[in-house]
C-alpha cells in the first residue's frame, strides 16, 4: 500500500461535510483522512466491496462513513484512480458512538447518509451487519470486555462476513510506546480524560479473534507514521 495522499478530490468531498460542524471537527478531519493509512486501505485494497450492511462501532464524528460516501461519488463521477479497484457502492452504514459530542458532530456532517447511534458499544444492539468495523477503539476498553464487544460482533455477522480491527501492536517496542502517548495526547487535546490503555500485541489479538470465531490475517500499516498500527482483517467462520 502507498503512503501517498489520497486524491484531493476525493480527501475534499469526504471533509466538506464538516463545515457544518464546525471547525474543529473539520479540520481533524482533513488531518485524519490525509494521513491515516487504514482510510486508504480499506479503498486500496477493496475491503468492502460485496458488502451491503456496514457497522462502525466506536464511530467518533463519523469519519468512515463520511470517506465511503465520498468514494462513492467520486466513483460515480469519474474521480477515481486507475490503479484502484471499484469504489464500495450502496452500502448502508450504521455508526455507534458514546461520546455526545462526537455523535453530535456525524449527525450535523452526515445527515441522512448515515445512521449514527449514541451509546456504549459494551451494550448497545449491534442488529445485524455484513461488515463490522473497529478503527482504534478496543484499546480504551477493560480488557475482560474485548472479548464479549468480539462475540456479539461475531453474532452480528454471517459466515464468511467481515471484521476490521485496527489495534496498536504492543510487542511493536518504541513505535507502540510512541503510539500509546498519541493516544492519550489526542484524547486530552480532544476533551477527553485519560484512561488507562488496555492493549495486547498483533498475535494475542489474532488469538482473541480465534477464539471468537474468526480467521484472521495482518496487515502492518506504519506507511507515512511513527505508529505501530496493524489493521486485522478477520472473516467470521
């Protein structure tokens, strides 16, 4: 995968939105969506294409959904690199996030082209959904609870449907001590208060997923970053 910038028209179709949330939220999202590799890669490589139902657990102020819509009409428009495989079309995506203003902010941004949900994805309906994903978010969860969000996650899915969990690799030495103080940093600058990280290296995070009932495989993403940042790309068996 490169560590390019994704296309300016596609990075501006995707952050316009977020004008009508305010400036903050815009201009993290410009910042995230240019340099966050797991946006890039889930359209690089063609995650979702086949899939109808996505869930984004942990949703923040959306900006998944909003990156997908945004695919979307570039897609539509003739925007698209040659290089890339067909962008994901008619997907419906739903988002959960238990941060009031986070949720606030997808609302403004996205409308109705996203159902967002306020809630704390320890207990909230997962209904039903053909893809699931998790960009960064198990880690500021208790441990014991990783297991039961994965097995709910696995129960909202089908044979053969989709998980993508993006997770700081713990055995990953400097990177992930560097990865872990962003962390805390982002959640201070964002209004949040610092909680204690509950993290695990890429193999206890594989053998967690099998144990939940998924096959999984790794895909190191550090492109453009100092982070020790993993996307797991796991199927439901």
């Amino acid at each position: 995968m490169s560590a390019a910038a994704p296309p300016a028209a596609l990075l501006d179709a995707a952050c316009m939105p977020y004008q009508a949330a305010g400036r903050f939220p815009y201009h993290f999202a410009r910042g995230k969506l240019r340099a966050d590799p797991a946006y890039h890669a889930i359209l690089e490589y063609g995650l979702l294409l086949g899939r109808r139902r996505l869930l984004d657990l942990g949703c923040g102020q959306g900006l998944l959904p909003s990156w997908l819509r945004a695919a979307e009409h570039c897609y539509s428009a003739g925007l698209w690199p040659s290089d890339w495989p067909a962008a994901p079309t008619g997907l419906s995506i739903r988002g959960i996030e238990r941060m009031a203003r986070e949720v606030n902010w997808a609302r403004r941004a996205l409308g109705t082209q996203a159902e967002i949900t306020h809630g704390d994805i320890r207990v909230a309906d997962f209904g039903a959904a053909d893809a699931v994903v998790i960009l960064d978010v198990l880690h500021y969860l208790p441990a014991e609870a990783h297991r039961q969000i994965l097995l709910r996650v696995r129960g909202a899915l089908p044979d053969a449907g989709l998980l993508l969990l993006r997770v700081g690799d713990a055995a990953a030495g400097l990177r992930f001590r560097f990865s872990r103080w962003f962390d805390t940093a982002v959640m201070l600058a964002r209004g949040h208060p610092a909680a204690r990280l509950h993290c695990r290296s890429v193999v206890q995070w594989r053998v967690l997923l099998a144990g939940c009932g998924f096959d999984s495989q790794a895909l190191s993403m550090p492109q453009g970053t100092a982070f020790a940042n993993t996307l797991l790309i796991a199927r439901a068996r």
